[in-house]
C-alpha cells in the first residue's frame, strides 16, 4: 500500500498561501494518515467478511451430496426441495455457524492472550489452554456425567464444559504466576505451555486406559477436534459466550493497547495492569473452554488468525479484535470443508488439518521471531 | 502545582532502596534527580505516582495525598516517562501517543482525545512518522514519541526517567530543550532523572543528589560542587564557568572510596568516566 508522506520544505505540497499552509501541515498530516489507515482497516475489514460469507457458502453447498449454490441461497430463504432444505438447515448449517463462531473464538481468545501476556507466540493450544480444557472435559465424561455434545437437555453438558473450563484455569493460573512473579519471558511461557500441554495430554492418555470403550470414543473426541457434532443448541451456547467474550475484550480494548507499553507506563495512564491481566486470562480461558467442550481441541486457529489480522491493519485492538474473529471464523469453515472433501468419502477430524496448517506458522514465528512485520 | 514528597521510603523485599526522602518541586520548575546506578532515582520517580507503592511516607501533589487519589486521576495529573521500552507488537506514533489520552477518555477514544494527538504530533514536529511503526524510529525520535504520550494527557507533574540517556548529541539536547519549554511555559513540575551533569546544570532549575537511597544535598546548579561530586559518585572532577553556566570535568574515580559512596566501592571502583 502506498503511504506518501508530505515532506517539510517540499514546495510541491503547499497548495495555498505558504503561511497558513505551514501552520496546518501537521495536523493535515496525520488527518491524511489516520484516513489512509481507517480505510485500509475498513478494507480489511469488508474483505475479510466477504470470505468468510463466501466460504460459509462454500461449505454449505459442498459435500457428499453437492447443493449449488442458487439452490443453498434458495433453501436458506426456506425454498428448494425438502432434501435440500433438510440438507442444509440439518446438516451443514449448524456445521458450518459451529466451525465459524468456534473459530471466531478461538481467534479472539488467541489474540486476546497474545495482547494480555505480550507474547506473539501465544495461544489456547500453545500455551497448554485447550489441552487442560480437554483434560477436565474427558474427567467429566469419565465421571460419567455424559459428553457435552450429546445430550443437552441433560446438565451434563454443563458439568463437562464447567469441568473444561475449571481445568483450563488451572493451565491459565500458572501461566498468570509465571508472569506476575517472575517475570517470565514469553519464551519460558511457551516452555511452560509445552509441559503443561504434556502433562494434561498424559493425563487424558492415563483416563482412556481405564475408560470403557465408549468412554474412550468420547475422550478421543475431544483429541481430535471435529466441528461436525455440534448441534443448534450448541452453536447457540458457544454465540452467546464467544460474543460476550469478545464484547469484553472490545470494551477494555483501549486498556489493553495501553498494557502493551509496559507494566510501569501502562499503571502510570491509571490503567490496573494486575486485574486487567487476570481478567483477560480468565475470559479468555471460558472462551477456550467452551469452544473446546464442544468441539475438542482444534490447535493454532488461536495463533494463525490474529497473526495474518496483525499483519494487515496493524496493532489496535479495536481494530485487531473483531477483524480476528471474522478471519478465525473463515479460516475454521475453510479448513473445516477441506478436511470433509479432500479423502471423501472419508472425513477428516478439522483439527488435524489446523495442526498441519499452524505447525509451520509457528515454527517460522520461533525463528523469525518479530521480522515478518 | 506543587509535588511534596515527606519522608518517603521503598524497599523491594527486605532491600531498602529509599529512604526519608524529603523533596518538594514547584511548578513551573525542572527538578534534576542525580546519583549513580542504583542510588534509587527510577524507584524515587516510580514511586510518585504509585507505580510503586512506597512503604511509609507521604506524597502530595497540589496538596492531595497522592494515595488517597484514584488511580486515573492520578494518571491525569502526573505524566511518566520511561526509561526504555519495547512493546510486544508495533504501533504506529499516533496510536501510542494516543494511549497518553486513556485516563482522560471513556472506553473508546472521542473528538478530543484525537484531536489531542494530532497538536501533540505537530508540537513535536513527528507529522511525517504518524502512521510510522514506533520500533522503526530512531532513538531520538522514539523518546519524543514517548514525551508526547505523557505530554497529551497535558499533566500537572511530569516524571522523566533518564530520557536521554540513550540518545545522541542533537537528541539530547532537543529533548532536554522540549522539556524545558514545556516545563517552564505550562506551569508545569517536571522531574527528570539524569546521569549527565552538563546536562543538568544547564536545564535544570535545581538538582537533588541521591546517595544510596537518601537525599545527599538540594539546591540550585551550584551544589554540584567537587566534593558533592566525589561524595556522591566517587568521582574527582573540576567545576569550571563557561558563558556563566557551570561546566562539570570529570577527572577520574576517586579511588579511595569517601563515606557516601563506601557502599558503591567494588566493582565501580577504577571505572573511568570521561566526556
């Protein structure tokens, strides 16, 4: 993108008398700026959910049984033949909103985690989040309370994902001590993550050697995150906590900008570093833990799309934020349908491909580190 | 505007870094926070406005106790600078001066806040670097960023913490001169901590030395005397007058370490310092 600055001195910039044109050039200056930047952030911005409509589209036409795309149109607006409407308000709707609004928060949480702890590099999954997530949903199954996908009339859905959510705390808390009393650098916190990660993985190992076998089915779930179990309930749930995630991170935004200065000069603008911190964490964790209750772990969407939204309007959260959650929530409906078309008939789990496609933006975050910017 | 500081005292753990520290500071004045590396100047200035919560004593600014203010007051009072830092993402110049407008706005920035920026960013003639990453900047440049983040919340009380400490010749004195200006056309207290005595003899209206963790001596530019020199840094130097202002020579470390500086003797003793 082209970003002429006006030079001082330049002749050719004055268009009026040279007094007064002196005297406004600055103000005019940045005014020119913040204009170019507000329309590339609203280009971005518009951009980004044409993909993500165009995707979702996508994904509700493509399948085992295809569906063009005048015929999805047609069925969305409640037209086409039975088959087609049962196809897609059955099938591949509650599909695809589930794997937009998990992406979408699992997007937010990813940005919001690298904005709390200053670390680029984290992440749900690469701070061992959504594996101690995982981890207390698999005990909740075990205990015999059910899988939250099942059955949601029941409270057994509730006790799972509050069991996700209450282990994703524990993760979240030491990663919260690491960085209040030892001032961990983000590379000790990814370190942290990686054995937290482990830990929690072994213990869901440790579980399904003495689960019955469909206990283990229903813990291996959550292994492999797959968007396809949720239902409309479950999509609904996840909206609802997803969007007051997001509205929550969006009403402190500006504080959360201030905290990237640095502890000292962020307390020194009056904003409360240590609670800001905590909060955003524990929001942040709900956020995973709900998602990946529902859905099981589905790595680096956390870490992919707040790093291509960075990369193209830059830092403000304000911006950063809801612009991440669309990117997410495309870049989830997008692997999601890949992962269902690429060996049909056989459907692959999303959160393998998601794996595939993280790994090696992670491995060349590690070695890059700040550069690409 | 008055800052008032009474016997105040900060320790980390069971280290004592300040001790009964007295200082009061007018507005309308830059005030010069000298001593050497470890004296306790960033904790001093860190504990004006409660980055650091210090341990006994009592801070005023205009006469309110600063700990029974509320915190975003407080932030719009009493404007900080810091030493160094470096942010986890890039942000461009406006959007980090931007961030000095917190304590003044709602959740959101307004019109005034904005509009705030933009004279900001004209005062210190940073127009063509707005939508400029502020890690891309020069150092010089950086640290004007950072003054006009403290700056654009227009406070009372301002706290520098060695601001030119890693800056060039040109740098140091642009910096210095904004500062100054500010200081004395707004009405302004400013408090700058500062490693190079010419610098605070020339801009500074007053000077306190700080010796391990205590007011050494206060005054005009005219304590920084020899003595108060090797006291304080354990260093010999000549004081000289050029154009009526007082040129400070550092000669070399004194190697007998005097009584203020026993505590520093050791691994700083042999350091030469020259300019």
């Amino acid at each position: 993108m082209a970003s002429e600055t006006v030079r001082d001195g330049d002749p050719g910039q004055y268009r009026r008398s040279e007094e007064p044109a002196r005297r406004q050039t600055g103000r005019e200056t940045v005014r020119e700026n913040r204009t170019q930047t507000t329309r590339r952030v609203y280009a971005v911005a518009s951009g980004s959910t044409l993909v993500l409509l165009l995707a979702s589209l996508a994904a509700i036409a493509i399948g085992s049984v295809h569906v063009p795309l005048a015929d999805v149109v047609a069925a969305l607006a409640g037209g086409g033949t039975p088959t087609q409407r049962a196809i897609v308000w059955n099938l591949r709707l509650p599909r695809v909103l589930g794997a937009v609004v998990a992406g979408a928060g699992l997007a937010v949480a990813g940005a919001a985690m690298q904005t709390v702890l200053r670390n680029p590099l984290g992440a749900p999954y690469t701070l061992g989040i959504s594996q101690a997530a995982a981890f207390g949903a698999a005990v909740a199954v075990v205990l015999g309370f059910g899988s939250a996908a099942s059955e949601l009339g029941s409270i057994g859905p509730y006790l799972t994902t509050v069991a996700a959510f209450l282990a994703a705390m524990v993760s979240t808390g030491l990663i919260l001590v690491l960085v209040t009393y030892r001032q961990a650098t983000p590379e000790t916190l990814i370190l942290t993550g990686v054995a937290v990660g482990s830990l929690f993985t072994a213990g869901m190992t440790l579980l399904q050697y003495f689960a019955s076998d469909t206990e283990v089915a229903a813990i291996v779930y959550w292994t492999f995150g797959d968007v396809g179990r949720a239902g409309w309930m479950h999509v609904a749930l996840m909206t609802a906590v997803v969007a007051a995630g997001l509205a929550y991170f969006l009403v402190n935004a500006w504080n959360y900008d201030v905290m990237d200065a640095g502890t000292a000069t962020a307390k020194s603008l009056g904003v409360p570093v240590e609670s800001l911190r905590v909060r955003g964490m524990a929001v942040a964790s709900l956020v995973t833990a709900i998602v990946i209750s529902f859905v099981g772990i589905i790595g680096f969407v956390g870490l992919v799309a707040p790093h291509v939204v960075r990369m193209l309007v830059g830092g403000t959260e304000r911006h950063l934020l809801p612009i991440t959650a669309v990117v997410g929530g495309a870049l989830l409906v997008a692997a999601d349908t890949l992962a269902r078309t690429v060996l049909a008939p056989v459907v692959l789990p999303v959160g393998i491909l998601t794996s595939f496609l993280g790994a090696p933006l992670f491995i060349y975050l590690v070695i890059n580190g700040r550069e690409y910017w | 505007m008055t800052l008032d500081v009474r016997d105040l005292a900060f320790a980390y753990g069971d280290e004592s870094v300040l001790e009964g520290v007295n200082l009061t500071a007018e507005s309308g004045e830059l005030l010069g926070l000298l001593g050497p590396n470890g004296s306790g100047k960033s904790t001093l200035l860190q504990s004006l406005n409660r980055i650091h919560e210090p341990d006994a004593g009592t801070v005023l600014v205009d006469g309110d106790r600063v700990s029974e203010l509320d915190r975003t007051e407080l932030a719009r009072r009493v404007g900080y600078v810091p030493q160094d830092e470096q942010g986890a993402f890039p942000a461009t110049v406006y959007e980090t001066i931007l961030q000095g407008r917190r304590p003044h706005g709602g959740w959101s920035p307004g019109r005034v806040d904005r509009a705030a920026v933009e004279g900001t960013i004209e005062q210190l003639d940073l127009a063509a670097f707005t939508s400029r990453n502020v890690a891309d900047l020069s150092g010089g440049q950086r640290q004007k960023v950072r003054l006009g983040r403290a700056l654009v919340g227009d406070p009372s009380v301002l706290l520098l913490d060695e601001p030119t400490s890693a800056l060039d010749l040109k740098h140091q004195l642009d910096v210095m001169e904004l500062v100054g200006e500010h200081v004395r056309d707004r009405g302004v207290t400013g408090i700058v901590a500062i490693h190079d005595l010419n610098l605070a003899a020339r801009y500074c209206d007053r000077v306190a030395l700080l010796s391990n963790g205590e007011i050494y001596d206060v005054g005009g530019p005219d304590v920084l005397t020899p003595e108060t020199i090797r006291a304080v840094y354990g260093v010999e130097a000549t004081v000289k007058h050029h154009r009526g202002r007082r040129l400070i020579v550092t000669e070399r470390s004194a190697r007998t370490p005097s009584v203020a500086s026993a505590a520093h003797s050791g691994p700083d003793d042999g350091r030469y310092c020259t300019r």
